[in-house]
C-alpha cells in the first residue's frame, strides 16, 4: 500500500513539477522530495505549501542549511489525502510568480 502511494507522489510530482526529484524510500514513509529547481526560495516555498496549498510538510529547512528547497512527504496515510496534498502543492506551486515553468 505504501508502496503504491509513493510511487503516485513520484510519478505525479515528477510529471507536473518536471525537475523536481522524488528520491526513492530509504526503509521510511518519509521520502525527500527536492524542489530547488522551481526557482522558489525555501521561504517562498514553505509559504506556497503552508499558506496556499494547506499541506503541511517537514521543511527540509528545519534539518539545517542544507536542507533548505526540500520537503518530506508523511505517506503513512490514506492515499486519497496524499492525492489531495499532491495536488494541492503543485497548484500552489505553480500559481507563483517566481515559478520557473521547469523544462
């Protein structure tokens, strides 16, 4: 089950948000997901997952500098939520005025 959620979060985020990497489960339902190519800043971004989308995500931010354009994903729940939140954070992301379009 699990394994069917991360595999849609990949495939959708990857898809939509081209640039964007999922990295692959590390023995966790946590995955990192790097968002540093959409051209927001970490703070542009948290705003953009917290404030328009309603998704809240570990910032990558909270584990030090290096972190900083990367989120993690709770996928330990129903998988309609994370398609919500899914869906929800590429809107978000896309809405914004310094979002590079990803080629």
């Amino acid at each position: 089950y699990l394994h069917g959620i991360f595999e849609y979060l990949k495939g959708y985020l990857e898809t939509h948000l081209p640039g964007v990497h999922v990295f692959d489960l590390q023995g966790t339902y946590l995955p990192w997901v790097d968002f540093r190519k959409t051209g927001l800043e970490s703070d542009r971004m948290i705003q953009a997952l917290e404030e328009d989308a309603k998704v809240g995500l570990d910032h990558g931010s909270w584990f030090g500098e290096n972190g900083a354009g990367f989120e993690r994903y709770n996928i330990a729940c129903p998988r309609a939520t994370l398609i919500q939140a899914v869906e929800a954070t590429v809107a978000a992301i896309q809405k914004r005025p310094s979002f590079r379009g990803i080629p």
